[in-house]
C-alpha cells in the first residue's frame, strides 16, 4: 500500500509500469544499439540528436499510452509531480529529477556508452519504486 495520498496514487504506479513493463528494455535497447563509432564532432551531434529525438519519442508516447490506460494524461501526471515536490517530497522530486535527467540529451548520450550506467539508473529507480510503495 502506497504511503502517499490518493491524489498522488499515479506517480508509484508510473514507476512501477517505468520498471515492470517492457518499456526500459525497449529503451535500453535502443540505448544499446545507437552507433557508437568515431565520428567527427559534426557527425556525432547529428547522429546522436536523431537517436536522442527518436528515443524521447518512444519514452512520451509509451507513458502517454500508460496514463490513458490509467484515466489521466501527461498534463495532470506532471502537474500531480509538480505537487508533490512543493509539498516537500524528497522521494517524488529525486524520481523526477532521475526521469528528466534520462531525456536530457549529454545523459542520453553518457548512457548510450555506459551500460553499466545504465544499469545504475534502472537500479536507483527500483529503490525509489520500493520506498514509494510502501
């Protein structure tokens, strides 16, 4: 049972399709497989932008997807998030930042070349997911 108020049920249940479902190993994929060769600085932007593009894509329509399923949509998840970090959420606001920084590009990028940082990542959400669902 989530320790968290009702209005802010969604947010342990997003963290839980993020971790359960097959969308972090699509992600980690398309991660795994974005051309890592030598580039020049031009093609390594050019490339790297197109793949990043592609993956924040996949991610929003996967949680746009989720969110519906669930009766909500972006807006009020994000808004639901919002609130919860002015109230103070320590977990809430270290899952966000840990979400937005996955969409950045340079930590796109720094997770493309490190599967272990990967790996980190996934393994730092799970903690989240465990401490914001009990």
């Amino acid at each position: 049972m989530s320790k968290y108020p009702s209005k802010y049920s969604l947010i342990p249940k997003v963290i839980q399709y993020c971790l359960s479902s097959d969308l972090f190993r699509e992600l980690d994929a398309r991660m795994a497989m974005a051309d890592l060769g030598e580039k020049t600085e031009e093609e390594f932007k050019l490339t790297y932008t197109a793949e990043h593009e592609k993956f924040v894509s996949a991610f929003e329509k996967r949680l746009e997807d989720y969110l519906k399923s669930q009766g909500s949509t972006s807006e009020k998840f994000y808004e639901m998030c919002s609130d919860a970090q002015k109230a103070g959420d320590d977990n809430i606001e270290a899952f966000v930042t840990i979400l937005t920084q996955m969409l950045e590009f340079q930590t796109y990028v720094d997770l493309c070349r490190d599967p272990e940082k990967r790996k980190h990542v996934k393994q730092i959400l799970g903690l989240y997911s465990k401490m914001l669902t009990q």
